[in-house]
C-alpha cells in the first residue's frame, strides 16, 4: 500500500478507536481544545507576514525552486486531509505522523507536535539539509490558506474546488480570494479557459473583483471563532449547551460575553451546519 494510504487508513482506524476515550467535546478535551486555538491570532497574522518575508528572500526562494514546477495550485483538487497527506509524505513527515496516530491520545501527540521546540522542531533541526525547501514552503501555504478559508468561508479549499466541479462560479471566486493560484486546479482552469471561450465578460468583472483579496468585513475575531467551530465538528462534538459555548468560545476568548452572546455565537454555530467543510 501506498503512504499516502497508510496515513489515511491510519486517520480512519483512529477515528473509530478515539470514540471511547470519553473526552468532553469529541476528540478532544478542554485544555487541547484552547491550546488549539490559542494559536489562531498567530496564524492569521503570519497569513499576512509570509508574503512580506518571501518578497524579502527572493533569491533564497528562487535558489529553493531552481528550474522545478513551483506551483501548489493543483494540490487543492483535493479534499484537505488527502493535501495534507500528499505534503506529509513529499517530506517524508508520514513516518513520525503516523506513529503520532497510533498513539494512545494522537491529538494529545499532534498537539505536541507543534509547541515550541517540541517533536516537529526537533525533526526539522534533524533533517534540515535533506528538507526539500519547496514542499515545506507548499505545506505551509496550503496549511495557511486552508485554515484561511475556513475562517472566512466554513470550508476548505478543496470543499471549493469541488463546488467549481460542480458549476458554482461563486465558489470559485471565493477560493481565489484566498489563494489566486486556485486558478491553476484543473476545474478552476477549465472554468477560466470556457469563460475565455465565451468571453464571459461578467465572469471576468466578478474574477477581476476576486483577485483583490479578502474583503475587510470579515472580522478576525469571527474568523477565529469560525474555525474553532469547524474544528470541533471534523473531532466529533456539534451539539451545544448553553455551559458549553460560555467555556469553548467565551472563557478562551473567541467570543466576548457580551448580551446576547450565547444566540450570536448559535447562529454561528447554525451557519457551519449547512456547510460542506472538506
């Protein structure tokens, strides 16, 4: 079997096992849930600081992609588990990861994974030299703009792209707000090459428009909270009390505990259920 297999079978096997841990919310505990999204704030802002430190290293990174494709594009025709693996196994992290999904606890283990200078640092300092630079540049966009799209959009990346196989233009303009080199995915391209065609002047006027970027209205709080919503819901908890919301969303601070919090944060809650997130 293929490791890409082997992790996703690995994923499933976990899945099934970690139902009887007995946990609070799903998969995972309450400290593990606020480590989760403690990190939100940071994410988005490196989001924002990553294109600024590429533009500052243009000769590193072009020395890193050499004469190679350097395109990620097409990674996101994939549901978002099925990218992470892909990116796993190009940098040969599927071998550590998968030991991390057989553990007793591998949400514990992946969370671990990520504190500072925890298992990952350790493997990086370790293999440094051997790293194939451009999957982990392509890891940590795609990773990025995914959580991105979650926040803004409830779903992934490749939950948009397959909207666009599907016939939805606004989807597809939506995934290139967040990432434009979703142009290169095959549905996204040959929905451009037939607008091309048609000369498809209001899918033009609405792609012009898209290329832009992430309109400002989208508040950052609301984004975080999005995410923790999503999240909760891939590990298994989507049923709320009323304690429930007032200790994920307001005591770690996604949320404030203003009047008429817990039914704003509900309507939240209401919208992510309509939503196909991977």
């Amino acid at each position: 079997m293929h490791s890409l297999d082997h992790l996703l079978l690995d994923r499933k096997l976990r899945d099934r096992s970690i139902t009887g841990m007995g946990k609070e919310f799903g998969k995972l505990t309450h400290e593990q849930f606020a480590r989760l999204v403690s990190g939100l704030p940071e994410i988005r802002s490196q989001t924002h600081e990553l294109p600024k430190l590429i533009a500052s290293k243009q000769s590193r990174i072009n020395e890193w992609f050499g004469k190679d494709a350097c395109s990620w594009g097409g990674i996101y025709e994939l549901p978002f588990l099925e990218q992470m693996a892909l990116l796993f196994v190009l940098l040969g992290l599927n071998i550590p990861l998968r030991a991390a999904a057989q553990s007793d606890d591998p949400q514990e283990a992946v969370l671990s994974w990520l504190d500072d200078n925890g298992p990952l640092d350790s493997w990086f300092n370790l293999n440094e030299k051997t790293i194939e630079k451009k999957y982990l540049l392509w890891l940590v966009i795609v990773l990025q703009r995914n959580i991105l799209c979650i926040m803004v959009n409830h779903k992934t990346m490749g939950a948009l792209v397959d909207e666009v196989r599907r016939g939805d233009d606004s989807a597809l303009f939506k995934a290139v707000q967040v990432d434009r080199s979703v142009l290169l995915a095959s549905p996204c391209a040959d929905r451009l090459s037939r607008a091309e065609m048609l000369n498809d002047k209001g899918f033009f006027r609405h792609l012009r428009s898209a290329l832009k970027g992430i309109s400002q209205k989208h508040m950052p709080a609301i984004q975080d909270l999005r995410y923790s919503i999503i999240a909760l819901r891939e590990c298994g908890f989507d049923r709320f009390t009323d304690q429930d919301i007032e200790r994920l969303f307001i005591g770690t601070r996604l949320y404030p505990g203003s009047a008429g919090a817990l039914k704003n944060i509900r309507k939240h809650i209401q919208l992510a259920r309509k939503q196909s997130t991977t």
